[in-house]
C-alpha cells in the first residue's frame, strides 16, 4: 500500500463517539487560529469548518487569523494554550515541517507540543503571471525571465515556505537570478500581480484559480506530479522540463496535553463534516481536494514530507534567525 492510499484508509474509522463527550460545557467558545491572512483559500477552509463543526460540537467556533513570522506567530500562539479544546490550530502542513528545519533555534517542535488531529484538505501550488508579464505560456515564462533578469521578482505567500523552495529549485534549473518577495498570505500577492506591481508568483491553486478562469492571471503550470483536476488544460512542471513534483495540505492539531480521547473525536468530527457534499462542493469550488483522516494519516504524512523535504531545504542553507 502506497502513502497516499495508506493515509486515505485512516479516514475509516467510527464517527460514533460525540466530540462534546471530552470537550465539556456546550455552548463555549473554540477558536480555530490560522496563521495566515484572511482571504486565501486556506483562511476559507477554516471558516467553512468553523461553521460546520460548531453544531457538531456544540460550541461557537470561531477563526483568529495570527499573521506573522512566516506562520510562526500564530503557530506560538496555540502552543503551551489550555489543553481542553478551547483553541485548534489550523495550518499548512508545511509550516509544521519547514519551520523546525529552517529556525536556527526552533521555537516549536510538532512532536512534543502539539497534537495531531487530522489532514483536512489538500492543495497545489501554481506558477502564475500577472500582466506585467506578456507570456502565454511556460516557454514564454522562460524567455522572459532569461531577457528580463532585472526584472525577475516573484512573489509568494511568507519565507521558509513550499513555494519559496519551488523558487529556489527554479532558479537552479533554469540559471536564472530571481528574487523573491514574500508576502503575508496570498491576497496580497494576488492584488500585486492583477495591479502589474509584480511580475509573478508561486502560490497555490486554490488562491488563484478564480482570477485565472476569469483571464485577470495565467496559471503557467502546476507544481503537482499530475495536472490538476481544477486546470487541466495547463501543464505541470515537470510537463514543462522541470524535474520536480510537489503539492501540500492544511492539517489540524491540538495543543500538547490535550486528550487523545478529544482529538480522536475531534477529528472524527472534522471528518464527518469533510465528507458532507456541500462542503466537498465549497472547497472544491476554490480549489481544494477534502481528505479528512484519524491523528494516524496525520502523523505519516508529516513523517513523509518532512523526509522528502529535508535534503532540499538543506541544500538551500536557507535560516530563519530567531
């Protein structure tokens, strides 16, 4: 059984327990933190969670976007919180695997204060041209950049990120000097490419996809080992001569100490409400794929990309300085 099959197969598991059983006073308030900016595909997916879990629950849940450090302030802003279901984190699974590689002093570690929940969606990331950029097409990506080297910034969504590394593995393919701008989230980066501040970006599908069916950005291609199902007319990377295949996903945990019993059931719940049609609708409309699966599928995940991604962030020598 491959990763992704194995992963797939931890979502089966009995919705029969209630998640209000370990979390206590109904009615209360839970707050999902998102360490990213509101308006991306990501802070969309938090709140179409909040308003399906919350009856679940029973609880109000709300979403704090904690922007910041490159996810860090949101992600610090749950660890060490009280361990009663009071305070979810939602975040790309990225964050929770590059950060501890790129801190010269990490200022988490996923293992020991967190805890694991569930893989909540997946999503790919794309290479997309604003109109500062006449290209067509990835070939006509190429020629532009290699012409225009002064001109060659691209944005993405905060440093230490999938596309900040897509970018450096780009630069090394193509032997072209780029610089790279981070953002705070995807929006902005959006605004920028639509208004011709800024030439390209890296960022994901889902956060872009809306403005490239509407002709405002191209999608140039996609960073996934497959075309995507949300753009199937453009080609991948590696389709366009780059060897390299990469997508991610949004995940939820805990904080460290909170009950396995509440984060089984927690995410029992989050599965559930995955799994309903008009939730599957509304995340893929903007470009995610629904997964939902026990703290387990969680856990191999993490375990897999953080051994893919290691060598090539180290290769980067890329530090966050604390």
């Amino acid at each position: 059984m491959d990763r992704r099959n194995f992963i797939a197969g931890c979502a089966g598991f009995s919705l029969t327990a209630k998640a209000t059983d370990v979390l206590g006073q109904s009615g209360s308030l839970t707050r999902i933190i998102f360490p990213f900016a509101a308006g991306g595909g990501g802070d969309a997916l938090c709140r179409i969670m909040a308003q399906t879990l919350g009856p679940s629950l029973d609880r109000n849940v709300v979403v704090e976007n904690r922007t910041g450090g490159d996810g860090l302030i949101g992600i610090k802003s749950v660890k060490g919180t009280p361990p009663d279901g009071s305070t979810i984190l939602v975040t790309t699974g990225p964050t929770m695997y590059l950060l501890p590689m790129t801190e010269v002093t990490p200022s988490f570690d996923t293992a020991k204060d967190f805890v694991p929940v569930s893989l909540l969606a997946r999503f790919e990331f794309a290479v997309v041209a604003g109109p500062a950029i006449g290209a067509q097409d990835f070939k006509q990506f190429v020629a532009w950049l290699k012409a225009n080297p002064d001109k060659a910034s691209f944005g993405v969504p905060s440093n230490g990120t999938i596309p900040h590394f897509i970018g450096s593995k780009l630069e090394q393919v193509l032997g072209t000097p780029m610089t790279r701008v981070p953002y705070r989230g995807s929006a902005p980066i959006v605004n920028d490419l639509i208004g011709g501040h800024l030439p390209f970006g890296i960022t994901t599908v889902a956060d872009v996809i809306a403005q490239h069916r509407a002709g405002r950005l191209r999608i140039l291609a996609v960073t996934s080992a497959e075309r995507s199902p949300f753009v199937s007319d453009v080609p991948t990377l590696k389709d366009s001569g780059v060897e390299l295949a990469a997508d991610a996903w949004y995940g939820m945990w805990l904080p460290a100490g909170s009950p396995a019993e509440l984060a089984r059931q927690l995410s029992a719940a989050a599965v559930a409400a995955l799994a309903r049609p008009e939730v599957r609708e509304k995340l893929q409309a903007i470009g995610l794929i629904p997964v939902g699966t026990t703290p387990e599928g969680l856990i191999a995940e993490l375990a897999a990309d953080t051994a893919f991604w290691q060598p090539i962030v180290n290769a980067t020598g890329y530090k966050i300085t604390n």
